[in-house]
C-alpha cells in the first residue's frame, strides 16, 4: 500500500495547524508540569477536529510511520497515529486488524 502522505509530509501540516495559545491551554488543562500526571507532554495546540480531519487524510500512512508518530513526544501526533490505527482496525481484514491491534501496544 502505498501512503497517501509522507511523515515529513504529515508533519508539515501539523505544524500549520500550530496555535502557540491552544497549546498553552492545553499543558494546563493536561497538567504537564513538574510532579504532575501529564508531566513533560509536549503540544502543538491543534484541537481534535483538526487532528481527525488530518487522520482521515493519512488513513493509508504505513505502520512505519505510525510506529514513529506513536513514539513522538508531541501529544497530537501520538493522537493522530491513534486515530489512523482506529480506522484501519475498523476498514481492515483480519491481518491488517491485527497489525494495528500489535501497533496500538506499543
């Protein structure tokens, strides 16, 4: 299968989605300080929405690159590999279910 977009690709659009005030708000209301339960996440600011609009478009991203954006420090891009692995769990055979089923433990 080959993916619809690239990773650079893929990043490159989460940052255009970037809002430095969202992200603000978000380490707060995630708690990302010191002794805190979210403690050292990292975020672009980019709202759910925007996030699962990106992951319709990378629904073909290959379990490598969802592999790498599964172990990135940046909060959205964890949840968009998530949101992918979600969709080709639910769209996939049994042999594409149990890839995403494996790469969801991660």
């Amino acid at each position: 299968m080959i993916p619809s977009l690239t990773l650079s690709a893929i990043r490159g659009k989460m940052r255009l989605l970037a809002d430095k005030k969202q992200a603000e708000i978000l380490s707060r209301f995630f708690k990302t300080g010191p002794g805190e339960y979210g403690e050292g996440d990292i975020f672009l600011g980019i709202k759910v929405p925007q996030t699962r609009r990106l992951a319709r478009e990378g629904q073909d991203l290959s379990f490598e690159y969802l592999e790498s954006l599964l172990e990135s420090p940046l909060h959205e891009e964890r949840l968009l590999a998530l949101l992918i692995l979600v969709h080709q769990f639910q769209k996939g055979g049994e042999d594409s279910r149990r890839q995403a089923y494996l790469k969801g433990q991660i």
